[in-house]
C-alpha cells in the first residue's frame, strides 16, 4: 500500500478513482464521475438561480460525495452519503457555506431520490426538507425540494439539470 501511495504522489495520477463503491451506495453508481448544470427560477422574486452539482466516489468507496455551488459560488454545499449498517439505510450530512447544516436520509424509488433533510443551525422557518430528485426519461434530472411549516409540507422551486459534456 506504501509503494501504490508513493507512486500516486509521484505520477500525480488520482489513485483513488479506482475505489470500487460499496455496493450498498449502488444506487448512486450512475452519477459517479458526473458533472450537471441546472437552473431555476425563484417564485418570490423571479430570480434565476444556476447551480453546478459535481458526483464523486469519497473515502476510497465507502461515500459518496456531492457537492454544489450556486450562482458562481455565491453558496455552495457538500453532502457525504454513507451507508449506515445499524440502521440499514443510506444517511448524509450536508454542511453549507450559509448558517446550518443538516443530516438525514436517503430513499430510492424506481428512477427518483428523495433526501429527508433535519436542519440544524439557522432556522430560516423551517426544520425539515424533502428533495426529490427525479432521473427523467430525456436524460435531465429535475429536482424539487419541500419544506415543512406549521401548515404542512410546502413545494419549492422546481430545478432541471442536464449533464456537461
């Protein structure tokens, strides 16, 4: 393992591509490596936001890495996806250059996510928020996140993303 280190450092080449993802992480397998653009427009004040997601293998296979910048950087997220052997589910943090961070938990139906976030930090009126994230059958991906209020789940702004080239 010391002589595969020495020459990654060497060659400059990023070893760690090589990680096999473990395959309780499978359902991501198809975004690894992937790179998306997206863009959505805020009902309140018709606002477009552009948001730039990047999927990557983390921790030599054992995580998923998810990270996120909107509006050239203006905010920025990362998500660890990991599974989680006690509970038998995929759990995440995702740490934010904003005032909270949160944790929760990841479901899978047929060709859509949803990610079950509890905030902690900021209360910006909301403690939980459900994305979904849907793989379309014209290659996009639309996703729509909904926040719970004192009235209920509440839909937010709907984002399409379509993979760089």
């Amino acid at each position: 393992m010391k002589m595969k280190s020495a020459i990654c450092l060497l060659t400059l080449l990023p070893c760690w591509a090589s990680a096999q993802l473990d395959p309780e992480l499978a359902q991501f397998q198809a975004l690894m490596g992937t790179t998306w653009n997206g863009e959505y427009q805020v009902a309140v004040n018709s606002k477009v936001n552009t948001e730039v997601v990047l999927w990557e293998e983390a921790l030599q296979g054992n995580a998923v890495r998810y990270s996120h910048s909107m509006n050239d950087g203006e905010y920025q997220g990362e998500i660890l996806f990991v599974w989680n052997a006690e509970s038998e589910q995929v759990e995440f943090t995702y740490h934010t250059t904003a005032d909270f961070f949160s944790h929760g938990m990841v479901t899978q139906h047929d060709n859509a996510f949803v990610f079950h976030h509890f905030l902690q930090g900021a209360d910006p009126g909301f403690e939980e928020v459900k994305t979904e994230m849907v793989m379309l059958p014209n290659g996009q991906i639309r996703t729509q996140p909904f926040y719970l209020q004192d009235e209920g789940w509440k839909p937010g702004d709907v984002a399409l993303f379509t993979q760089a080239q």
